[in-house]
C-alpha cells in the first residue's frame, strides 16, 4: 500500500479514539510509525505518564487527543509492557485497568484465516502485565518464608502449591532463583535425606533442580515425582548439569515406566558425544515398549553402524532387527546406508522387514 492510501486509512478511521476497526497491513504499520518518529515520541509518552500528577487522568487525556489511532495503540502498548517492570501501584493498577477495556481499533488479518486481530494487543499485555505483578507478590511472599529457616517454612510453602496455579509456580520458581548458596543447600540436603518427601514439594523440586549443578538431587527425588514434574525436572537437569550427570540421570529415569520413553528421546543429543549413551541405546533396540524411541535416538550417530551390523545378524528377535533397521535408515551418515545396503546384498532383509521399514520411515526407504 502506498502513502496515499495509508493517509487515506488514517482518514476513514476518524478522528475519535471510537472509531469503527480498521484492517492495517504490515508495512503500513511501519511506515506510520517511521513517518510520526515513534521512538522519540514512545520515550516522551512515558516520561510524561511517569511524571504525572494523575496517572489515570493523563492516560485518559491522551487517548482523546491522540488523534493518530496507530500512534495511540502503539504508545498505549508500550505503557502497558514498560508497567510490568514497576512497582505495582494504586495509579498503574488503575491504569492497567482502564487499558484492559481499551477497543483496539488497529488491526490485520490473522496468518492462519479471515479474522481480524489487534495489531497491539493492548488488552493481552495488560493482562500480561497484571499476573507479572502477582507473580512478584508471590515471590516476595515465598522469600519472606525461606530466608531465615527454609527447611522449617516448608509447610507454609506446601499449603500453597496445594492449589497453585501458574502466577504461584512463577512466583515460586523465581523466589528459588534468589536462594542464598546457605538457603540452597539446606534445602537440597533435607530432600536428598528424606526424599520421599518430594511428592508433597514437586513444583518446588523442580526450581530447586534448576539451581543444581550435579543430579544427586535429581536421581533421588525422581522415583517421587509424577510423569509431568519428572520431565520437568528432566529437562531443567540438562540445561545445568554436567553432561556426564545428565547421562546417568537418564539411563536411571528409563527404569520408570510412565518416563522412559521421554528419557531415551532426550539421550539424542549425547549419542555421538557419550559412548556410554550410544551402548545404551543399543541395548534398548530389543524392546518393545523403548526400542522405536532408543531407534530414532541413535540415528544421530556418526560411527559405529558396523556394531549394528553384527548386531541385526547376531539378532534373536524381529523387534531388535527392525529397530536396527530404522536407526541405520534414519540416520543421513554415508556408513549407515553402507550398513544397511550391504545387509540388502546379504539378503538378510526380508519383504516384510522392508514394508515396516517403509511405514516407520515415511516411505523414504527402497
């Protein structure tokens, strides 16, 4: 869309701060805010709103005089993110309010078919901007109990995560973040020692886990949590454990039915560089609850497929045989395609090994 026509826009929307919707493309978004300098005018808009005497009375002022609806709805979004960062205040709660009611009047269509979405989401970031605030009453309030005697504040702590929602959690996890190493480690100790301990605490041993730099807390505790704190507390392990830990505390998690398969899944990444990985994964290719999953792991690996080779010959089961099949097919590497098309010249694959192998590899396999 040309100038004229984003002039022409700004036109038929009028200007009232209630004037009907107006669908907006992209680059007319950009262009209006280019042309009116919106940095400069963003950074002026909230050193005013800051500086007011009457937060609410300001707000309200200036979506009647800004005319521009683009210019309106950006400033009023930006107000409405830089507020989450403040203390929550009786004026910016007001504030938060009044933009929670707000009618945007900017919009575009949606990616994904013929609707019509606000180009600034301004009642979506003050919502944001609400539960940001609550999270951070909640972690002061979590602080406040575990400064002095964390073990001691645990009842307190476990009648809120009897029903904690997601604000709570965010709360808790950020209030763990800002542990002491005394307060850290006086927790971590008294769950290592009584880890039966941790199915009353999950989402706290979650956050603590992330605060980990080894998994004794982790390989302890798991057998205590349910599948969904369990691949939490999985997932946090491998962004702050040592590689090393994280391996074993994987190998260890698929001795637990509900978490196995999402424990092998995770072992991918360490295939090439763990050996003690890879002969684990191997291992799995015999079962058939974990064989599929252990499979498509090791068909990151760059060496060793001649280890597979011997192994599909020296095979007892069909389940074996077709999960070697799928990791070699599966796997890019030139060696497996020479493993897999010399055990082709041996004619060792049968008919009906090459159709499971086609319907497991999405027919990529001749």
């Amino acid at each position: 869309m040309n100038k004229m026509h984003v002039v022409l826009i700004l036109i038929l929307c009028g200007s009232s701060a209630h004037a009907e919707p107006m669908v907006f493309e992209d680059q007319d978004i950009q262009t209006i805010l280019q042309q009116n300098n919106s940095i400069i005018l963003e950074h002026q808009f909230l050193q005013n709103y800051f500086t007011a005497a009457d937060p609410v009375a300001f707000v309200d002022i200036f979506i009647q005089q800004q005319k521009n609806p683009v210019i309106r709805e950006k400033l009023l979004f930006s107000l409405a993110d830089e507020l989450a960062y403040h203390v929550q205040q009786t004026g910016h709660k007001a504030v938060i309010e009044r933009l929670k009611n707000y009618q945007p009047v900017v919009m575009r269509m949606h990616d994904e078919g013929p609707l019509e979405v606000p180009v600034f989401n301004i009642h979506a970031k003050s919502a944001g901007t609400e539960n940001q605030w609550s999270a951070q009453s909640i972690e002061t309030q979590f602080l406040k109990q575990l400064k002095h005697q964390p073990v001691k504040a645990l009842p307190v702590i476990q009648q809120h995560l009897e029903k904690a929602d997601n604000i709570t959690l965010l709360g808790l996890k950020n209030a763990i973040s800002k542990l002491s190493d005394q307060q850290l480690k006086a927790l971590t100790q008294y769950f290592i020692d009584q880890p039966a301990q941790a199915i009353d605490y999950q989402p706290l041993l979650v956050a603590l886990n992330g605060r980990q730099h080894n998994s004794r807390l982790a390989t302890e505790v798991l057998p205590y949590l349910s599948a969904t704190h369990a691949v939490q507390l999985l997932r946090s392990s491998g962004q702050t454990n040592l590689t090393s830990d994280h391996s074993q505390l994987l190998m260890s998690a698929t001795q637990q039915p509900a978490i196995a398969n999402f424990a092998i899944s995770m072992m991918k990444p360490l295939a090439v560089s763990e050996p003690n990985i890879a002969a684990f994964l191997q291992s799995e290719l015999a079962s058939e609850v974990t064989g599929q999953n252990a499979a498509f792991a090791l068909s990151a690996i760059t060496q060793g497929f001649e280890k597979l080779s011997l192994n599909y010959r020296s095979a007892q089961t069909s389940v074996e045989q077709n999960n070697i099949l799928l990791a070699l097919s599966l796997n890019p590497a030139s060696g497996a395609k020479q493993a897999i098309a010399q055990l082709h010249d041996e004619q060792r694959i049968s008919q009906q090994q090459q159709q499971w192998l086609r319907s497991m590899s999405g027919g990529r396999h001749e």
